[in-house]
C-alpha cells in the first residue's frame, strides 16, 4: 500500500524559507517521479516541481524557479522541497504525488501560509 505523508507546513513571514517533506512508503524511488503541487484558497491544484530518479532530472514552474528546490533521499524515501524567498502567492495547501507503475497517488497535504 502507498502512503505519502507530508510535513514541515507552517506560517512564515514574506522572504522566509520552508522545508516540506514528504515520507513516502509502499513505492520504489528508482521507478517513480516524485513531485510537489499545491492548492491556494479558490484555485485549482497546481505543478510546483518534480524529480525522477531514473534520470535525475528536475522540473519547475515558472513562478518557483530560483526559489525552490526539490530534492530527495532515495535510501530513506524522502522527498524535499526547500522553498526560499517566499511569498504571499505562495500560500495554499502543499500536497506530494508520487507517479509510480503508471498511476498517482496523493498524500492529505500540509498547510504553507506565507503573511506578515
């Protein structure tokens, strides 16, 4: 069984860091991408950014590149991402999918609320 829980939500000022973390179980790293999305008040779930392990590859969108970093510990089945120089924007529900054996699966999510 697949799990995915996330971690490391929290409130921060504008231009503060975070670290999320998503420990993940049930899946094998080397043939899954793992990636980060997230959910503002209103809006639809976005792509923030992902990895594969198979080819080390990383991927952003455009409104998170230079500010956040994903990345991951294959041995202990951890995904991070490092978000730098926050903003407001950046608010909403920070949720980790893993794409593993031609399906997705979603962790409940951790709560990034970044106001002053």
């Amino acid at each position: 069984q697949v799990q995915l829980v996330e971690s490391g939500g929290g409130l921060v000022q504008p231009g503060g860091s975070l670290r999320l973390s998503c420990a993940a179980s049930g899946i094998i790293f080397s043939r899954a991408v793992m990636g980060w999305y997230r959910q503002a008040p209103g809006k639809e779930r976005e792509f923030v950014a992902r990895i594969s392990w198979s080819g080390g590859s990383t991927y952003y969108a455009d409104s998170v590149k230079g500010r956040f970093t994903i990345s991951g510990d294959s041995a202990r089945n951890i995904v991070y991402l490092q978000m730098n120089s926050l903003k407001s924007e950046d608010t909403g529900v920070y949720y980790c999918k893993a794409d593993f054996l031609f399906r997705d699966y979603w962790g409940q999510g951790t709560q990034v609320t970044v106001s002053s």
